[in-house]
C-alpha cells in the first residue's frame, strides 16, 4: 500500500481544521441563538446550560485538534521514513 506523499497529508490536515473550525463557530451560533432569544428570566434560566454545553463542544474540539495534528505528525514520519523507537 502506498503511503501518501507529504502534499496530500498536509492538504487532508488544512481540509480537517477547516471542518473544525466550522464546527466552532456553529457551537458559537448554537451558544448564541440559546441566549439571545427570549426575555431576561429566558437568558437566566438557559444561559448556564448553554455555556457548559459550549464549554464541552469547545473541549471536544481542542481534543479533535489535538487528534488532526498527531496523525499529521505521524503521517509525515511515516513519509520521511522515521520509524517509531522500541
């Protein structure tokens, strides 16, 4: 099986922080459309749901970030011809 060449790791790794970035700012949206709707009773009762609810999709991605650029570091390891140490 032939391993992809550096170009594509580094165009599969842009195309997947891109797609997290969206998401990012889809759980900003989602954040604000929670909080702006309604009255000041409506923003206090949901507002702290919201936020921990952001706080979490926030976290998942700093872990899917985390993920994309471990598997580019590898990848180009595996290009370059560097093997893991025993």
């Amino acid at each position: 099986m032939r391993h992809p060449t550096e170009t594509e790791l580094r165009q599969r790794h842009a195309a997947r922080i891109a797609q997290l970035e969206e998401r990012e700012v889809g759980a900003w949206k989602e954040y604000l459309a929670g909080t702006r709707s309604g009255d000041a009773l409506h923003y206090e009762q949901n507002e702290p749901f919201a936020w921990r609810r952001l706080k979490r999709m926030l976290a998942e991605l700093a872990a899917d970030r985390r993920r994309a650029d471990f598997e580019l570091d590898r990848g180009l390891a595996e290009a370059r011809g560097i093997t893991r140490a025993s």
